[in-house]
C-alpha cells in the first residue's frame, strides 16, 4: 500500500530581535517545532501558511512580512492512525513577538508553549527541535540572508 502524501506550509519566523520562534508539543517524548501544517483542500501554500498562523498563533496576514520559500524536508510519521508521507515548504517570515495573541487563535492545536529562541539557544539545547538543521539554516540568513533556492532539511 502507498503511504498518502500530505502537502504542508511551515514558517521560520523571525522578530525584530532576530529571534526564531517555536512551538512545544509534547507526543513523541516531546519536541519544538516551527508554526505551520497541512493544506486544506483547494489551497496553496501561502495561503495555508497565513491560515495557520492566525489559527495556531492569532497572528494576522497584515501583521506578517513573508518572504519566498527557503528550505523544504520529507518525512514519514503518523497523522490520526495514518501513516503519511509529509513534504513541507517552509517560508522566512517576520512579525513582531507581541503579534501573537493566543485569544484570537482558533486552532491552537495541541501547542504547550510557545517561544522565541535565539541563534545561540538553538545551538546549544539538548531538546529536540524540528526540522533538524534548523539552527544552521537561521544562521546562514542572519549572515547571508535568505538562500537563493530552497535548502533541502530532515
């Protein structure tokens, strides 16, 4: 049987602090992850990335500087019983910390925490952060800025 495919839309987000914001969720022994998830029928992935974000964070699109896609990862894990092959486009975004308002999230999901870490955070916690490489992705665009073509993570 072929495992399903499952198109989703991520965000490396960045304040004006250049901190990188993640959320906590605690299945799988726990783990902290960029904002994001899968497209609803019909959507593309800017518009299922905006969606999240107002769903899961309260953050408003008029609140969000988007940028182009700059890295994407396939991974296989469960999804409501189902095992499912999920490709993910993450996209650099920024908007302030106090953008986000838990109060108009709508679909917070099964977030424990949220915080924004920074570079030098990410390199030295021994806590599981997804996607793997991500320290050295916010890296190379705080120095560099964004790559010219999508990084390939795991």
């Amino acid at each position: 049987m072929t495992t399903p495919l499952r198109a989703a839309a991520r965000v490396i987000a960045l304040d004006d602090d250049e901190r990188v914001l993640l959320l906590r969720y605690e299945e799988n022994g726990g783990f902290w992850a960029t904002p994001g998830g899968s497209l609803d029928s019909g959507e593309d992935h800017i518009t299922a990335l905006l969606r999240e974000l107002r769903e899961e964070l309260g953050v408003e699109e008029g609140e969000v500087h988007l940028g182009g896609q700059i890295a994407e990862r396939s991974t296989e894990h469960e999804v409501g019983g189902q095992d499912v092959r999920q490709v993910e486009r993450y996209y650099l975004a920024r908007f302030a910390a106090d953008d986000i308002d838990p109060d108009r999230a709508t679909q917070p999901d099964d977030i424990q925490a949220r915080r924004w870490w920074t570079l030098a955070e990410l390199r030295s916690t021994s806590e599981t952060i997804y996607p793997l490489g991500l320290s050295d992705l916010v890296a190379e665009i705080l120095t560099a800025g964004a790559p010219q073509r999508p990084v390939l993570l795991q």
